[in-house]
C-alpha cells in the first residue's frame, strides 16, 4: 500500500505542476476517518472536514478531544496535507479510492508511517 501510495504522490505532484485546475474527483466533504499510528501504536477513529480554499484545501480532523487542522494541495489523483495540533507537525499524502481516500502519515521528524482512510458520509 505505501508503493501504491508512493506513486500516487508523485502524479498528484507532477499534476500540479502540469496543471492547477479543479479537481475531477473533488475530495471536498464530511467523512468517517479510522487510522492507525506511525509504528502500529494503536488505531483510532473520527471525522474529517475538507473544504476547498481557492487552489487549496482546509482539512480538519477531529480525533478524540483534539482538533487537527491542516492544508491540502492535490490533483484528481491524490492530495498532500500539512497539519498541526498544538505543537504536533506533520505530513499526509492520500489517494483517491472511488468517492473515498486512501493515505499514510507521520509527524514532523518522524521515521515510521501510519495509515488512514477516509469514507465519504
């Protein structure tokens, strides 16, 4: 999955820079959110709010008591995400899956990866 993952990343990249338009597959909307931590330490659950802002997007992941907030660039293929919650940083890259998405994340400095997936509401 991180290979497929991989890929994906890099036609998204390789599509904004070809080409800034709307996406065909708009990732923007309320969904259900399950994931898992970078090294396996535990599986979590909640929602996520992605809003286009212009050529970007805002997406907000509510997990538990925190708030996470962070902002998107992409294609129709895949988006790239920075967050923050307090003084956590990091990076997601997703892949479109159907009306659905499909990542892998890790926080700023970070040298493991967990997986996330996000389902349409």
């Amino acid at each position: 999955m991180l290979r497929k993952l991989l890929v994906i990343a890099a036609l998204a990249v390789g599509g904004l820079i070809a080409d800034t338009s709307a996406f065909a597959g708009d990732p923007a909307g309320s969904y259900n959110v399950v994931g898992s931590n970078p090294g396996g330490r535990g599986r979590y659950s909640g929602t996520v709010t992605v809003e286009r802002t212009g050529d970007t997007f805002r997406v907000t992941w509510d997990i538990g008591s925190q708030t996470y907030v962070g902002t998107g660039i992409g294609s129709e293929k895949g988006i790239a995400v920075t967050y923050r919650s307090g003084t956590q940083t990091g990076l997601a890259i997703y892949g479109a899956n159907g009306d659905n998405w499909e990542g892998v994340w890790t926080y700023t400095g970070g040298r493991e990866v967990g997986g996330e997936a996000w389902t349409r509401r």
